[in-house]
C-alpha cells in the first residue's frame, strides 16, 4: 500500500496504550482473566531493537495503523520458538496490504536476527498466511477455541547437504 511505512515500535512508544486497547478488544477469549494493563506491560517488554522480544509498527503519515511482533515464546504449550505475533491492522486499513507489509518487515528483522524459522498461531488467518508462505504444523486447542500453529524459513540454515 502506497505511504505505509514500516518502522521499530520503539520508535512510536507513546502509542502502546492504543495498541494494547487493540489487542485487548480482539483477542479478549485467548487473554482469558489478564487485564488490558497487563496486556499494555507485555507490549512495552517489545519496546527493543536488533533483538527478540522486538515489535514493528505500519504508519500511515503519523498514525499507527498496524503492528507485529517477534517474541521468543508465546504460550507454555506452544515449545517452538520464536514466534511471530501480535498482527493487528486497524480495521479501516485491512485488506490493503498492510499486514502482508508487517508480516514480511517482521521475517526480515527475525532472518538478520540470526533466526532460521518462525512460528505462529492463529485462530482464522491460516489462508492469509498459506498466501505468504507459511505451512501448517498441526492444529492445537486453546481456551478461545482451535488454532493453527504454522512455521515459515526466513533465514538460511548452516547446516550443508
């Protein structure tokens, strides 16, 4: 999308609270009994650069209009590691390229992090994904309901054949 500019969340702190706002309001079934405080706490542990946890946001001018993040571990059940998430877009701004946008910042910042593959979870975006790559590695069941856990390659592996 033309004027979208991806750029590290460090960068636009003073929107955490919005983001978390966010975050809270869509995934409010997986957060089960967290606040939207503790939510907001989790977010600014993202608040790095050039290591993982990080987060990336979409700007659109100044505003904020989408974010992602890379984090080492995402749930207990879940050993695989690291893991891209927190993948929203403003609602006005989706289907319009923007999460594509994020989702493809974030595997180059985890690839130039030394990462060779991504893990991610997702309750309904598994064609999304599918259409950026990424492969399914089997179904798990959450609190909120079934979810796809999915793996993509974003780094070259050391390993010779």
């Amino acid at each position: 999308m033309d004027g979208i500019v991806i750029r590290p969340m460090i960068e636009h702190a003073g929107a955490v609270p919005r983001i978390a706002a966010w975050f809270f309001e869509e995934w409010r079934l997986i957060y089960g009994g967290e606040t939207q405080a503790s939510v907001q706490r989790r977010i600014e542990s993202w608040l790095t650069q050039r290591q993982i946890p990080t987060a990336l946001v979409a700007l659109s001018g100044n505003q904020v209009v989408g974010t992602v993040a890379l984090k080492e571990q995402e749930l207990p059940q879940f050993p695989e590691s690291p893991w891209l998430a927190g993948l929203y877009v403003v609602p006005e701004f989706r289907r319009h390229g923007i999460g594509a946008l994020l989702v493809q910042a974030a595997e180059r910042e985890a690839a130039s992090l030394g990462v060779e593959r991504l893990h991610l979870y997702t309750p309904g975006s598994q064609q999304f994904y599918a259409r950026l790559g990424w492969s399914v590695l089997g179904h798990r069941l959450l609190p909120g309901g079934m979810v796809a856990v999915m793996c993509q390659q974003v780094g070259v592996s050391n390993v010779r054949h």
